[in-house]
C-alpha cells in the first residue's frame, strides 16, 4: 500500500563552500537567454535584450565596446539604436507580475497597461520615458528623429475630443532626438517613414474640423505638412521609394457595407499637390487591385509593382443559416486536396498577378496571370527580365513524392511578354543579381543549372565528376539535397556554389572548368560557409575580404577564417573546441560581435574587429551556473550490427568516478553528433530532456547517431542504437539495470520500435510517435493538408514506396502490431492539435497497451501542437518527464499522476506531482 507524504527539501547554507546545487526546476526563472543583440552602426555600443527561460521580465543591457556595463534596465526589450549611434529606443512594458495580479482581478484589456517608449542618450545617459505606446519606428537613415503612436491622456475638459483607439487612431509623434522638438499628429491609424529622404506618410481619421481624413505627408526638412487624398475610406499599403520621393498607397472609399469592394491604388509624387489615382478596380480587364499585396518600387524607383487579381466568389448574404449547404467535395482530379486547399484557403483568395507601373511612360505592364503560379523580377524590379512559373499541373505529385514541378517562362520586362523556357523543372528558381541567368538546383538531375537569358539556352553547370554537389550522406528514398549557394560575382560573372566542404567558383556559361577556391576542406574534412556581414550585399568582389566559418568534421571543433576572394588563401583568425555564431559587425566600422559556445560554456557576447585578435567578454548573461553541477559531453564510437563505424555523444554527470555505476537516459534524433559543442542550459524544453539538468541530477545521457537504409528505419535504429549501449556498457560505468530512453516524433517512432525488440531499457518515453504506418499512410498532415503518403515512401520513414507495393514494410514497421512484446513501461505525450502526426497515433499506442495491461500513460495538452508551446504546459512535462525517470531510473517514489492517473473531474485543477512512499 502507497500513502500520500509530503517531501521536504532544505538547503543548508555552506557560507562559501564549493559543494554545488543540483538544477531543478525552479532554476528556469533565473536562466535567461539572448532575445535580441546588436552593435551601433559606429561600433561604439553593443545592446542586447534577456528573456528567462521560464517567467519573468525580458531586461535590456547597454555596453560600451570594452564592456564596460552603463544600462540595465528591466522590463525592456525591442532595442534600435539611432542612425548616428547616439541614442538607444526600447520598449518598456509592464512588470510580468503586476499585469498578472490584473489579470487575476479580472481587469478589462482595456484598463491593462500598455508599454512605455524609452529613450536613452547614450553620452548624456539621460533617459526619456513616454507612457501609452503603440508602436515606434526608428529611420535607417536619419540621424536624429525617432517617429511613435501613442495614446495620450484625453483632455476631459475638451467634451468634443474623440476618444484615441483601434478605430479613431492615436497621436503621431515625430521626435527630434538632438533639440527634442516635435511634430505630432491627431487620430492616426498607420504611418510609413522612407529609407532615404525627408518623407513621413500618414492616415488620420481626422478631428471632424481642421483636419480631414485622408492621407497626409509631412517634409520635416521643409517643415511642410499637406493632405494628399481627402476622403472617408480605409487606406492602406503606405510604400515609399528608396530615396524617399515617391508614395504609393491603397484606398478603399466605398463607406457602404457592400461585400465587392473597389479598390484603387494611388501614386505619389512629393513634389505634387495631391496624389493621383492610377488603378481601380472599373478601370481592369475583368480584374480589381489587390490590397493584400505589399507594394513596392524598383531599387531607382522608375517601377512601382503591385498585383491585380480576379474578383472573389461572394455569397448569397439573403440566404438564411439552414438554407446554406456545407459540404466538402473532394474530386480526384483536382490537383491538391481539399484538405491542402483549406489550408491554403486565405493564400489563394489573396493570390494576384504581379504587374507594374511604369513611373516615366504612365503606363501598365502585367507579368503574371492565371496560368502562373509564382513571377520573380530581376536587378532589384529595374531588370530587363523575369521569371514566371507554373506549377499548376504538377501539384497531384505533392500527395505521394512532396514536391511539384515547373513550367518556366522568360518574361520581357519592358513589354510582359513570354517564352516557354522548359516544362517539368523540379527546383526552386532564382535570379542572379543583375538577372543575366535563371539558376536552379534539380534534385532529380542532382546538378545545378543555369539558364542565359543572352544565349537563350540551358546549361548544366556542376556534372559531379570532381566532387558531389549533392548531399552524399542523403539517406532517404528521394533525391538528394544540394549544399547551397553561397553568391554570385560582380556582373554575374561567376557563381559560388558549395560541396560538402568547400566553395566552388562556377561559370554560369559552362565555358570554364569549375575552380576550388578553398584548397584543403575536403582533405581535411573541414566544411567551409561564408559568413556575411552585410545584410545588403548582392554580390562578391574581385579582391573583397571575406569571413569564413569552419567546422571540423572529426572532432567537431571550429574555426573562423580571412579569405580575399581572388587571393583564394584562408588564414585562421580564431578556433577552438566552440561553436562559433552570431557575428554581427558594425555598419561604419570594423568592429563585431559574436558568440562561442560548447557544451559548458554559454554563448555570451564577445567583441572584437575583423582581426579576432583581441576578443572582450561583454555579457556575463548567467554567473549563476557557477554554484550548480553541470556535466562534461564528449564523442563516442562503436560498431553497429551491420559492420558501420558509428558515432555519438556521451553527456557525463560533474565529477564522474568511471569506478562507479549511473543510470543512464538515451535520447535521439536521427544524427545529432555535430551538435557536440551546442550548450545546452535548463530550458522546459517542449519535446525533450534537458542534458544540462539530467548530467547535474548524476544521469548519463547517451545520444547515438543512426544510419537509415530504405525499407527497415526500425530495424536501422535497432543495429546502431543498441550495440552503442551495450558498448558502454562494457565499459562499466553504466547501470545496466537502470537505463532509460526518450524521443519525439521520429524520435518517439524510433523508441516505440526498439522497446518491441528489446527489453534493455527499464522506462521509455516515447512522444508523438507514429506507431501503426497502416493508418498513417492515407491520414492528413493536419498542419499542412497535404497527405501523409510521401513521408512513408520517400522521406523520413524511408519506406521507399506505397503500401500497396510494400505491404510488408509497413507491418514490420509498425510497432502496433507487435506490443504484446513489450515488457518497458511507457510514457507516451501526443496533443490533440498535432498538426505533424495524428494524435490517433498517441491514441492507438495508449489503447493496446493498456489493453495489453502493460504499465502506460499518455499525456495531451490540449490545444497544443506537436509538443507543448505554452510555458506552463512545458514545464509540466518536464516536471512529469523528470519524475518518471526519477523513479524507474533512481528509485524515487512514484508520483501520484502515475500510481492514481488524474480524474477528467481535476483537469486544470490537480496536477498529482505529490510523491508516494511505501508504508
């Protein structure tokens, strides 16, 4: 008999001694991770925002380059600094717990506090705070002027005042940061600032006196403030051009409720008095303005584009509720499901054809139309070409291979006329930057092609005969991926292209041979990427200074390297036993940020320049972890059942004495080992254990790789998994009486399988796992609503084919069939809004075993997707997941939840975390 106990814990105070605390979960309030980081444009400042891995306020930190802290600031986040690097703009919000307290009181939305604008001076440190924000925009390119919405205390002794909200608009404020002077602006619903220039846009539902509503412009250079259009009506898609001289915008003035609206759209010039209307709906061939479609202009802002689209089906607003029919009709012909055409229900209804305006002959180029699916324009919209796209006849393939074909068109720019190119393209297509070629990587070819727009001819530029361009290590039944481009040269001269370790120079032409530029990847199987720095570059230059990343494939360490393309030499700049990542330079400078991390060391923020010579802690994000046990990883080796040379990571507990015994947990995911050096901190993790919070609760944690072939992915797990625990067990430092293993999703599948073929494992939890392929085959992708038919014969489960060609492989695959076998408790967690895997899946497990009377629970939070999303809900299923283990695993007593199970009475009531004990 188990009775009910409540288990104390004290800390003892040790004063400054060194023993060091176990995590728990508590501790996901205190850790906290980056949410945002960045470096002022002259690489003075460095700003970065915290967020706690549990509950609390996000906070925002200011330091100088040498990291010398001068702001700390709680309850903040959304940082920019200013164009001159003077000042830093945040958001405040409200304190986490005060707003909850609201809440609990019932307090309206309404009447709950809203954030505060702060602005900091960076050389004053003076702070400025402005309650009521809405939103705030700070411009790339002017130096001293922050633009905000707020809502500012109404005026009770003005009886005529609108009240400021959603549908009257707020007060617009254009600050100057330098002198503090201000515009502001009455009633506004949305506004727009240009990259470049002096214009700032607005929308205003007006004052009903001296200001209309209507779309405004103000010059704050000229300090001139004047309406463009005037009219009732809602007004969307502000869009200026790049230097700040041309406005574009939608209206809609039909003030009636009708269902077909009429939509026009505006052109703007400011040097006009008032906009001119260059589209509306009566004005198309049978077609209307698309108001969905976010407009823009050229880079030299000569073309303004948008789309027009055919006009909606409405419904019948006469007919009453019970005169309606619903009902789905699914037609074999039709080219995507009803299932995938629900879910892309508001993608189609929003869906146009690109077209133009042609700013200097006043005139209307269409590119797209209803037989194409998708049109890319090149040179950034100032090109002579583009590409349209027709997928249309090719969409039946996504049900059983995941993918669809092309019909490619070249479009003239200049006249919207079109030339079939070729039919049945499988691939994503670009254009290169000054659009003299279209390029695609054809799975089914496993070659990357170029198209000249010059030549008018296909060319097959990489043949593979040097090296794959492919994935070599692709192991699915479906055609391998390619490594990806890295850039293309000046004037489209080359294109850089990527192997598995190196970065090729390629000649979209086909004239010249291929050329390695990075000499010794392959030999040292070290895998070279670019790192790029500027966020606008559209090329690469003869002789520019280039930052690469490198990782070793053997020992999994990393490096960043100099390379002067041209040069093609690489010079070492830092490395070491990390990963390296999040490299962020100043705009105006050479300084940087970035991150190093491994598994004991957290990625916090360091500083240097493009040299890595001199490197600056600025963060100490989590000094905390000092006072806790934490753990060591290191890489594994053994040989699987079919003769492979196998490799993982093995996480061990602080101060491992290899003459002593641990439980061990093994978790997996397909192949992970790369991963060696990713910290790994207490998170309530949504689908998986925590490395970090285990190995200090004195937990191995054993992560294998697993090699796939086509038709047996249960088998494959069995032969590399389970000679990788037997071989540390051999080394005897395992419990073998006390090991565990868990998984999600193919993770989950994977464990469902092993525990029908070996009883090696005390406890499993096995999460979201396809456990009958049977069932699965023709269910829905709920997320997607595309058929779950091409995951079983061409991806991840690896079937290689449909169920009619392979029945057997997906019986033997199928751990439902075979769960009178199993002897390991299991612990299954699957959410009835699983959008990846149907949650009958959970459903059917939990059901057999239990018929089974074999030991089970299942888990589902309901409303929740393929794992948990809801910080509570997380932090549950770590609290179950840790209580599980904790007591098949350690010999804990067994929670309550698992001895009594929760009553459908108690849902959100009890949790049953109390711990039983044996009388």
């Amino acid at each position: 008999m188990k009775k009910l106990v409540l288990l104390l814990v004290t800390i003892p105070f040790f004063g400054h001694s060194q023993i060091k605390k176990e995590l728990n979960h508590d501790v996901y309030n205190i850790w906290r991770n980056v949410e945002k980081r960045m470096i002022s444009n002259n690489g003075a400042s460095i700003a970065y925002t915290l967020k706690p891995n549990g509950y609390g306020n996000e906070s925002l930190l200011l330091h100088q380059f040498d990291g010398k802290e001068i702001l700390n600031h709680d309850r903040s986040y959304n940082p920019y600094f200013s164009n001159n690097s003077e000042f830093l703009i945040f958001k405040v919000s409200p304190d986490f717990d005060e707003l909850r307290d609201l809440k609990r009181k019932k307090t309206k939305e309404k009447d709950l506090p809203g954030d505060t604008l702060a602005i900091y001076s960076i050389g004053t440190q003076n702070l400025e705070k402005i309650p009521g924000l809405k939103s705030f925009k700070v411009p790339e390119k002017w130096d001293d002027y922050v633009v905000y919405l707020y809502e500012p205390a109404l005026d009770s002794t003005n009886k005529k005042e609108k009240n400021r909200n959603k549908k009257n608009g707020y007060d617009l404020v254009l600050k100057n940061l330098r002198d503090q002077s201000e515009y502001t602006f009455s009633y506004v619903l949305d506004y727009s600032i240009a990259e470049e220039g002096a214009g700032l846009t607005l929308t205003t539902t007006g004052n009903d006196s001296t200001l209309k509503q209507g779309v405004y412009f103000f010059d704050f250079e000229a300090k001139s403030f004047q309406p463009i259009y005037r009219s009732k009506g809602k007004y969307s898609q502000l869009t200026w051009d790049k230097k700040g001289k041309q406005l574009s915008f939608i209206s809609d003035t039909d003030t009636t409720k009708a269902l077909q609206r009429d939509y026009h759209l505006h052109y703007y010039k400011t040097e006009w008095d008032s906009s001119k209307n260059i589209a509306r709906n009566n004005q198309l061939d049978k077609l209307m303005v698309n108001k969905d479609f976010n407009l823009f202009f050229s880079e030299s802002g000569k073309r303004l584009f948008f789309e027009v689209k055919e006009y909606p089906v409405l419904q019948d607003t006469s007919l009453l509720d019970d005169e309606i029919v619903n009902v789905e009709v699914w037609n074999s012909n039709d080219q995507r499901l009803f299932t995938h055409q629900e879910n892309q229900k508001n993608n189609d209804l929003k869906f146009g054809y690109l077209s133009y305006y042609d700013v200097a002959n006043d005139r209307f180029i269409q590119l797209g139309g209803s037989e194409f699916s998708r049109v890319i324009v090149s040179d950034e919209g100032d090109g002579n070409t583009a590409v349209a796209m027709s997928d249309f006849n090719y969409r039946k393939l996504i049900t059983w291979e995941g993918y669809s074909l092309n019909d490619l068109y070249r479009v003239d720019l200049n006249t919207g006329s079109k030339t079939k190119i070729d039919e049945g393209v499988r691939g994503f297509i670009s254009l290169s930057p000054n659009g003299k070629y279209a390029y695609w990587y054809n799975n089914s070819d496993s070659a990357w092609f170029a198209y000249s727009f010059a030549e008018e001819v296909i060319i097959s530029i990489t043949n593979n005969l040097k090296v794959p361009f492919y994935n070599e290590i692709h192991d699915t039944p479906s055609d391998p991926w390619p490594y990806g481009v890295m850039s293309w040269t000046e004037n489209d001269d080359r294109v850089l292209i990527y192997d598995r370790y190196d970065i090729w120079e390629i000649d979209p032409s086909g004239n010249i041979e291929p050329k390695k530029i990075t000499s010794d990847g392959r030999e040292k199987k070290l895998t070279y990427r670019y790192v790029r720095l500027d966020d606008n570059e559209r090329f690469i230059k003869k002789n520019q200074k280039l930052l690469l990343s490198g990782f070793y494939e053997g020992d999994k360490s990393e490096a960043l390297f100099s390379f002067t393309y041209g040069k093609n030499k690489t010079n070492k700049l830092i490395a070491g036993d990390y990963q390296y990542s999040s490299v962020t330079k100043a705009r105006d400078g050479k300084n940087l940020i970035f991150t190093q991390e491994n598994f004991q060391t957290f990625p916090d923020i360091l500083a240097s320049d493009l040299s890595f010579k001199s490197t600056k802690k600025v963060s100490d994000i989590n000094p905390q972890q000092k006072d806790y046990q934490w753990g060591t990883i290191e890489l594994v080796n053994w040989t699987s059942l079919d003769g492979q040379k196998m490799e993982g990571m093995l996480v061990k507990p602080e101060g491992f004495d290899s003459n002593k015994k641990y439980p061990m947990i093994v978790n997996f995911y397909e192949k992970s080992s790369n991963g060696l050096n990713t910290h790994r901190d207490p998170y309530p993790g949504r689908s998986t254990i925590t490395y970090s919070f285990y190995a200090s609760r004195g937990y191995l944690i054993f992560n294998p790789n697993v090699n796939y072939k086509t038709g047996y992915p249960g088998e494959d797990a069995y032969n590399c998994v389970i000679p990788g625990v037997t071989s540390l067990i051999e080394k005897g430092f395992v419990d073998e009486e006390n090991i565990g293993v868990q998984g999600h999703s193919w993770g989950g599948y994977q464990i469902a399988h092993l525990i029908n073929e070996t009883n090696i494992f005390k406890c499993a939890e096995s999460g979201a796992p396809v456990v009958n392929m049977i069932s699965a085959y023709g269910g829905i992708r709920w997320g997607s609503g595309w058929s779950r038919m091409f995951q079983y014969e061409r991806t991840q489960s690896r079937i290689g084919g449909s169920l009619w060609e392979y029945p057997l492989r997906y019986i033997e695959n199928s751990p439902i069939f075979f769960v009178d076998k199993i002897q390991t408790p299991v612990l299954i967690m699957h959410n009835d809004e699983d959008g990846a895997v149907p949650w009958y899946q959970g459903i059917e497990y939990f059901g057999a075993l239990r018929r089974l009377g074999k030991p089970a629970w299942l888990l589902n939070y309901r409303g929740e997707p393929h794992w948990p999303v809801k910080v509570q809900n997380r932090i549950d299923f770590n609290i179950r997941l840790a209580q599980f283990f904790d007591h098949y695993l350690k010999g804990a007593p067994m929670p309550k939840w698992m001895h009594e199970g929760v009553p459908a009475t108690e849902l959100g009531i009890k949790q049953g975390y109390e711990l039983l004990k044996d009388e």
